[in-house]
C-alpha cells in the first residue's frame, strides 16, 4: 500500500517520517515533492571504474541555473532530509520534470527503511537542459511493509550533498585477485 | 498491495477504476496493457525548466514511425484512466523495454484523482519504428494507505489533461532572463 498525502502529513508530525525541511505546501495526494540542493558532481575520469574509487569535481548551480549535457552523469541531490524507520521510501522523478526528458534517478527508485539523509539524485537529460537550484524536481513516495524490520545500516547513512557511488568498499578480496 | 486483473475488473464495474476505451482482452495477471496513440511531439533543441518546451507535432503513421536516439518524445496513451481510490504506476512492458524504449523519464505515479490520458516521455536507445495504436507498457493499480486526497483539487497542473502535456514547471519558477 502507498501512503496518501495526508498520511504523510500526519506521519511526518508523529515522527514515522522524517523529512527536514517539511513543507505542507509540497505534498501530494500519495507523495512529497523534493527539491534539488546546490552541489553536483561530475565524474573527471574517462572511464568510471566500478571497483574503483572514482575522482569527481564539484559545480554549484548558480543563481542562473546550470545547463546539463546530454551524455554526462551528474549527480546531485536533494535539499530534504527524507527517510523512515517504518514505510519503504521511493524517489521518483515528477512529471514536469520528466516531460523536459531529464533523469532523476538511475534504475534505483527503492530506498531502504531506517535510511535518513539527503537523496543523491542521478541526473542525465536527454536534451540539454537548465536546471535551477531550490526547484522541485522529484517525489518521494511510501510504502507500507510487512515483515519485521531491520533497519538500514549502509555506507550512505546520514548522507550530506551528492555522493558518488562507494560500490568499491564492497568489493571482496577474492573478486579483485585477478 | 498491488491490484489484480480480477480485482481491476471488479473495481472497473464499481465505478472505483475508469479505463476509457476499455478492452477486456487487455488485462493481464496484475495490470492493464494500454496503447500508443498517433500524436507525437518531437522536442529538440536545448530545453530550460523555466522556459515553455519547444516542440515539432507530429502524427505517427500507419506505417510507423522511426524514433531516434538522443531525442525527447512526449507522446500519449489511447486511454484515460482515473482513479479516486486507488494510485497508479505506468511503464513500459518487457517488449517494449527490450526494444530499447523508455516509456516515461523516471515519474511512473499517478496520484489518487487523476483523470487523464497519460503523457508519455519516450526516449530510445537505437533508433526503433514505432506504431500508432501499439501495445506499449502496463498501467498498475495500488491500494492506499490513509485518508485520501485528490488530485483534483485546485491548483494541481495536470489533473484532467487529454492530450499531451509539455511541462509546466516554467510556471513555479521565475525566468531566469524575462527576455528569453
């Protein structure tokens, strides 16, 4: 079952979600609406490594916006903290967003219960694009579960800004041997 | 708890499902399989979230159509959905997907009130002839959790569209440039 809006609303008052900044005005019938943080990051190698640790260069979006290019990987993230012990949470992009052919996530809507921080966002457009800090650019929505709960321990807990992918700290040494 | 064929069926005839055309044939185990119409806007160029999306009208011929890569389509189901009771989650279904077609850009949900004909964003990876009336992807029904609100109040951008839909987020945002 998803959550309907004001489920939302009252779970966030209640503390089963906890989303910060909380702005009623950003809710909808079954999701919230989030809005992307300043800082992005670029990958700066030729080819990313996916068990490797992979240098990115930080860009701010300034009060005129940044044009994305199609063919780069930016990521970004929001300016919300959004998580919970109890609902499964996903990030979606919105409608507006995606009729201007932009990406918000890649293939990984599905967050895990008990993860709190801000949502690196995976933004690749189809066109170039300007895109604008402080605008509302995805959704989140929640899922109700059932089982027991065991809580997300992971390595982006509490996240701050945009992170790049750490898949390399979970690489097992017999699958780098050769 | 995502509905049924059975369960979509049943909520159709109680009036909590509308599918407008409706075809029985078209229910599969857990989802409607809805269609491609003929309109198609083609968007080049560079896009700006505070600006109005430019775009090229298009009607996809019988003979079908060839999409290319790195190109923004906005096109649209044949059928209008609308549930008061239950969400919604579109996409594409496995044969379309292995055609290397992206039905939507990363936005699946239909909120509770809904009433529309569903713009799509398609983008491909090789270039792939399309046809109007297609079987394209599949319409999923969720139940809720909690009081319910609607997407029909007033306010919300594309609560009853029947045609394609370009982005309105210009609308949140403050031009950039008031020239441009």
């Amino acid at each position: 079952m998803i959550l309907t809006g004001p489920e939302i609303t009252a779970a966030v008052r209640d503390g089963r979600i906890r989303i910060t900044p909380f702005t009623p005005a950003q809710v909808n019938p079954n999701s919230y609406n989030v809005r992307l943080g300043p800082l992005l990051l670029t990958y700066t190698c030729d080819i990313i490594d996916a068990f490797e640790p992979n240098p990115t260069r930080q860009v701010t979006v300034g009060d005129g916006g940044l044009v994305l290019q199609p063919g780069e990987l930016y990521l970004g993230h929001t300016v919300e903290e959004v998580g919970s012990d109890l609902y499964v949470p996903l990030l979606f992009g919105r409608s507006s967003v995606g009729r201007l052919g932009l990406f918000v996530e890649i293939t990984a809507p599905i967050g895990d219960i008990g993860f709190h921080g801000q949502w690196t966002l995976m933004l690749t457009p189809t066109r170039p694009l300007r895109v604008y800090a402080g605008m509302k650019i995805g959704q989140v929505m929640f899922f109700v579960s059932t089982g027991a709960r065991d809580l997300y321990r992971g390595k982006y807990q509490g996240s701050a800004g945009p992170q790049p992918s750490r898949y390399w700290r979970d690489i097992r040494p017999d699958t780098v041997a050769s | 708890m995502i509905l049924t064929a059975a369960a979509i069926a049943a909520a159709r005839m109680s009036g909590d499902i509308t599918i407008d055309p409706f075809e029985p044939g078209r229910l599969s185990p857990n989802a409607y399989d809805w269609r491609l119409s003929e309109q198609i806007r083609v968007c080049g160029g560079t896009l700006d979230a505070a600006a109005v999306t430019r775009y090229d009208e298009q009607t996809i011929p019988g003979s079908g159509m060839i999409l290319h890569p790195r190109m923004l389509y906005l096109g649209v189901t044949c059928e209008r959905t609308c549930s008061a009771r239950y969400a919604q989650l579109l996409n594409g279904c496995r044969d379309v997907g292995a055609l290397g077609i992206w039905v939507h850009v990363s936005a699946p949900l239909g909120h509770t009130g809904h009433a529309i004909a569903w713009t799509l964003e398609i983008r491909v990876v090789r270039p792939v002839r399309v046809y109007p009336g297609m079987t394209f992807g599949k319409l999923v029904f969720l139940e809720v959790h909690g009081d319910r609100d609607s997407y029909q109040q007033p306010g919300a951008k594309y609560a009853a569209t029947s045609g394609i839909g370009i982005s309105r987020l210009h609308e949140e945002l403050a031009p950039a440039d008031p020239g441009g």
